[in-house]
C-alpha cells in the first residue's frame, strides 16, 4: 500500500499527466482517496537522482519520474521487486509492486505499458 506521491521536478511540470496516476493507483488497489503528492522542489531537494543511482527505493511511495530519468530507471531498477510502468506518457516506479503477493499483476488489460 502506498501512502506517498513523490513526483520529481521535471514531472511536476506536468500536472494534467498526473491524473492518470492516480487514477493507475485507484485502480490497482490503493486507498480511494487520492495519495499524498509530495513535490520536490528543485534538484537540491531531490532523492529521486540518489535512489535510482542506488536501485533502491522508499516503500509505499509512488515515484513518478521525468522521461529524462527512464534510462537509470530501467538500468538500476530490481524488476523481481519493484514495478517501473508508463501511464498516458507518464513513467513510475512502484516499489515492491512485483514482490507483494496481493498486488495485480502486470497485465495488458491494466491501463498501462510495462516496461
């Protein structure tokens, strides 16, 4: 279950693309009400670079990511315990996704493209 949102800089600069996430995270078992969205700031405030660098990730937060980090993204990422997926253009990763026993799968009738 996830309790976060945390969007990087860049991404943020695109909140209409927002909403398919949250509808992604609804749809796949998440709390009915919307997440928290923590927005990073700027580049000082931003782990994201530090945990895709790492190839780990906080649990039960949702990680929306800009295009321009999909490349760390799928290189460092454990697709045996976490999701990374694309959602109407709008790339994320899902910590623990594909480790917990009660979280659908990745599927094609999902509203997303796994990557």
């Amino acid at each position: 279950q996830f309790d976060t949102l945390l969007v990087s800089p860049e991404a943020a600069s695109q909140p209409a693309k927002l909403y398919a996430v949250r509808e992604f995270a609804i749809a796949n078992g998440l709390s009915s009400q919307a997440p928290a969205i923590a927005h990073v700031q700027s580049a000082q405030e931003n782990p994201i670079q530090a945990w895709l660098t790492a190839g780990q990730f906080p649990a039960k937060t949702l990680i929306v990511l800009a295009p321009s980090e999909t490349e760390l993204a799928r290189a460092r990422l454990n697709a045996a315990r976490d999701l990374f997926a694309v959602i109407d253009g709008v790339p994320l990763i899902a910590p623990g996704w594909n480790a917990c026993g009660a979280c659908r799968r990745a599927t094609p009738e999902l509203a997303y493209t796994a990557q």
